[in-house]
C-alpha cells in the first residue's frame, strides 16, 4: 500500500473508530476513572494486562495552527494536555479543567472547543487553532488588539481563551448586540471582572467588519 493510500486509509477509519461504539465508550469511562485514581492505584493498574491496554500510545496527526504533527499519544490525554505538554503551546490556559472557566478555549476547524474536555485522540485529521495561531508574524489580530485599546484583561491569564471565544463570536454572527455577545461569551468567566471591556473590544471587531 503506497503513502497516499495509507493516509487516506487512516483519515478514514482513524484508531479511535476502529472499535465499536459500545467498546469505545467502556474505554472512555475507565479512562476516566483512572484519570482520578490515586498514583498508587495506577501503578498497580499498570501491572494488569487489560488496564495496561488503555495506556498504550496511540498514533495521531492533526495540523496545530498551520503545522502538521504526526504524534503518540495515551488514550486519557486531553487535548489540553497535548498542546501545552507536547507542543509546548503554553498560551492555552488551564483554569478549572472541568469545562467550566473557558480558559482552554480553541478552535477545532473553526469552531470554539473547550480542550481540557476533548480528547486528544478524537482530532485526528483536524486543524487546531490556539492563541498562538492568531496572530500574523508581528501583525496581532484585530481581536487582540482591540482587547489591548479597551483593557479587556486585568491579570490576563483567561485573556487567550477569551480572546479565541471572542473570534468565534464574531465568526458565528453573535455579536449584534451587548446582549448577543454577553450571552455567547457567557461560557468564559473573568474573576477579575473585565466583562464591559471585553464587550466594548468584540463589540468594536464585529462593527469594523472584514474577514476575522
């Protein structure tokens, strides 16, 4: 089987798909639970051949803000994880880990996604956006810069995932009012309470226009 077909083959039929949806959701749910089981558990848990099975790497590729990646990865790993301790894009924030903050907000081909809540395995094939990926070079996105004019960060550590809802906001067409954008960016929280300049900032990108 030539390259071509080998990559075709595995855009289709990925290795998350090839097991049943009974199965993979078994495997999700143990997954989980060792997640939040003691060290010492899972240092035991290791030792038995068919929990072993779910630590075993499994091989993905996606492209991660225009650059490909061909990786390995354990069934339990979160997107999340994956980019800021494989990748090294640290510019993703963990906050609550429990989908709740929006810190970890990315694109998945385009559309806003809590990392912490994805699965690394279930991107295969699909093109990633963090906050990083935004800006051109040098050239910050209008987005960034109009969260600067209008001091929409205080301590800015959920300044990235804001920023990445704030795009798809825009992108979706929800910004047509205070109301709108406050309703849609409600699943980001800002315990500094940044909120009216975050509004004044998206509300400013959505009236300029142009492609975001």
């Amino acid at each position: 089987m030539d390259k071509e077909k080998k990559l075709e083959n595995i855009n289709e039929n990925p290795p998350y798909k090839q097991e049943s949806r009974r199965g993979f959701l078994k495997k999700s749910s143990a997954v989980m639970a060792l997640a939040l089981a003691p060290p010492a558990l899972l240092k035991a848990a290791e030792k038995d051949e068919t929990i072993a099975s779910y630590f075993e790497k499994i091989p993905l590729e996606l492209s991660v803000n225009g650059t490909s990646h061909k990786l390995s990865v354990e069934p339990r790993v979160t997107l999340l994880d994956l980019l800021r301790e494989q990748l090294h894009l640290t510019g993703t924030k963990k906050g609550c880990d429990w989908g709740q903050c929006g810190a970890c907000t990315v694109h998945v081909d385009g559309k806003r996604t809590l990392s912490c809540l994805s699965l690394a395995v279930m991107q295969h094939g699909k093109e990633i956006t963090t906050i990083e990926g935004l800006a051109d070079g040098d050239i910050l996105h209008p987005m960034q810069e109009a969260f600067i004019k209008h001091d929409g960060f205080q301590c800015g550590y959920c300044t990235p995932g804001h920023i990445m809802s704030a795009v798809a906001c825009v992108r979706e067409g929800h910004a047509g009012s205070v109301e709108e954008i406050k309703h849609y960016m409600s699943g980001n929280i800002c315990r500094c309470g940044a909120y009216p300049n975050i509004v004044n900032a998206i509300k400013e990108v959505n009236e300029k226009g142009g492609s975001i």
